[in-house]
C-alpha cells in the first residue's frame, strides 16, 4: 500500500539561493521500505550528473510500464517503448533521477524538418495519484517537469549542430547580411554580434530553443495543463544521456528547493507524485506523441 500525502503548504523560502515566496513544499508520510509499488527516493553523499556513476546502484530500480497517450493530439496510441527503468537519489540539496530505457535507434539530430528526436521527462507535482497532475496539472495544480532531450545532449558534447551536421557537403557563398563573415565561420553567435538577429525569428524572440550555445542537456518546466507547457527562468536543471548497448541511460538533476514562482520544493522525508515519459525520434514522436506511464507514482523522499 502507497501512503498517501498529506496537505501540501505554501512557503517562503529564504536565502539569495531561493528567489521569491509562495514556493509549494511537498510534504506526506513515508511508504513502508519493502512497498514495491511506490519509488523510493535514496539519500547519498552527493547526487552525481554522470549516469554511469556507480552511486545510482544504491538506488533501487523502478520498472515502470508505458503506455498510450489518448488525452491530447497529436495521441500516440501505440507506444515505440513500452518500458522505462527508474532510480532516484538526493543528497539532502539535489536530487536526481536515472531513467533507463530500450531503443534501437539513436535519433539526436533534428536540423532537418522531418528528423524527431529520442528524449525523456519526469514530471513533478505535489498531492496523491489520480490528481489532476496526470492531466499535466491544471490552474491549481501546476506540475513541473525535467525534459532531456538527445539533441541537446549532442549540442552540449559537441557543439551547436546547424546544417553542417545535416549537410556536410554543403556550399555556400555568403550569408546575407554578414557579408564579412566567411560562411564556414557563420553562426548563431555571429548574428547577435552583427545584431542581425531579425533574420533568425527565434534568437530575435528570445525563444529557449533557439539559443547560439548549451550547457545543459535537461530542460526545466512547469505546466497547468496541456498545451501549457512553459520554459521557468532559473534554468538550473542539469543531468546527461549516453546510449547502452540496447538504448539510453539518462540522469536528470535539479535542486530541492524551489527557485521560480510556482516551483515546486521537495522535502528530505516527504513524497509528492511523479510521472515518467518517453519519446522515440524513429517512432516520429514529438509534444503530445509520446509513451507516459500508464499511472503517476508516489515517491518517497528519504529523511
């Protein structure tokens, strides 16, 4: 049996590390240690961005079934991976989570229009299974989220990948209107330098995905539902992926305490409810195409 949370109350968090009050702490009772329906979350020494540290094997595994996403378009009814393994650890100021799942392909390149890329996500939400957090929360209910994403994973390991990585044989004589810049020499960077950035819709508006350069790999979000999905100022998530013999090993990492307005900070000794996705660039998924688990878990924060 999964113990069910207690209330959740609103706090202010205090300290030049935390900004701002209103911080949702998630507060509830502990599972029983050999409950084998709920995830435990482990304490360590120190939370590791490696996923091939050896301190996740003190965490026990979490095999958690995925399945169709029929709530919102574009639905994905039948799921290119069916299965995903979890760990969770913290070290009293991280936490972490190691997701381990099978796919054949890699697909961490997405320049060309109709390329879709492997990634992963855990959604955190305060309250008990069956809330409104597997909806992707709602007005009241606002979930956050840790995405990695395998494009990004290459961008950080090897720099910003543009045409040259789709194309490699391209040629190019100039881009206007760096008439200046040699065009092998030609990217993001140097449009904001020339202040030429109106020729590149996304860097003009300021758009997270269309950033020159990446350190790292996980995203950090918070929804209210579908279709709300928003990129949270503090962007201090951090984490790594890295493809096994038979798919991707990924670790996502962010701090306990809550940073952003409508952040949620976990509690050493609480729980809150979580939910785990997959996507499958050779399965085309993208947004709403995607594996989620078929339910949200409770996870035991150690003390």
């Amino acid at each position: 049996m999964v113990a069910s949370s207690s209330a959740i109350s609103r706090r202010t968090m205090i300290g030049g590390a935390v900004a701002g009050a209103g911080s949702l702490a998630l507060a509830g009772c502990a599972t029983d240690e050999n409950d084998a329906t709920g995830l435990h979350m482990f304490r360590v020494g120190r939370t590791p961005d490696d996923p091939n540290a050896d301190v996740w094997g003190l965490a026990q595994p979490f095999e958690i079934d995925l399945g169709p996403q029929d709530m919102a378009l574009p639905m994905r009814l039948d799921p290119a991976v069916t299965t995903v393994r979890v760990r969770a650890l913290h070290d009293g100021t991280t936490m972490g989570f190691l997701m381990e799942w099978t796919d054949e392909d890699t697909n961490d390149l997405s320049v060309r229009v109709d390329e879709y890329r492997d990634a992963c996500a855990v959604m955190i939400a305060e309250g008990t299974p069956g809330d409104a957090a597997r909806t992707m929360g709602g007005a009241d209910l606002p979930v956050n989220l840790l995405h990695w994403k395998a494009d990004w994973q290459r961008d950080v390991d090897q720099g910003r990948q543009g045409l040259d990585a789709a194309y490699p044989n391209r040629a190019v004589d100039v881009y206007p209107p760096l008439f200046d810049v040699a065009p092998a020499d030609v990217d993001i960077d140097a449009y904001v330098e020339h202040g030429a950035t109106n020729w590149l819709p996304g860097v003009h508006a300021g758009n997270p995905i269309s950033v020159g350069s990446r350190t790292s790999p996980v995203e950090k979000l918070v929804a209210f539902g579908f279709s709300t999905t928003t990129h949270l100022p503090t962007q201090n998530a951090g984490g790594a992926g890295m493809r096994t013999s038979t798919g991707w090993k990924v670790c996502l990492t962010r701090p306990l305490a809550a940073v952003d307005e409508r952040e949620l900070s976990v509690l050493p000794g609480a729980s809150f409810t979580s939910a785990f996705t997959v996507w499958s660039g050779g399965g085309r998924d993208v947004g709403s195409r995607k594996a989620p688990s078929r339910t949200v878990h409770v996870v035991t924060v150690a003390p």
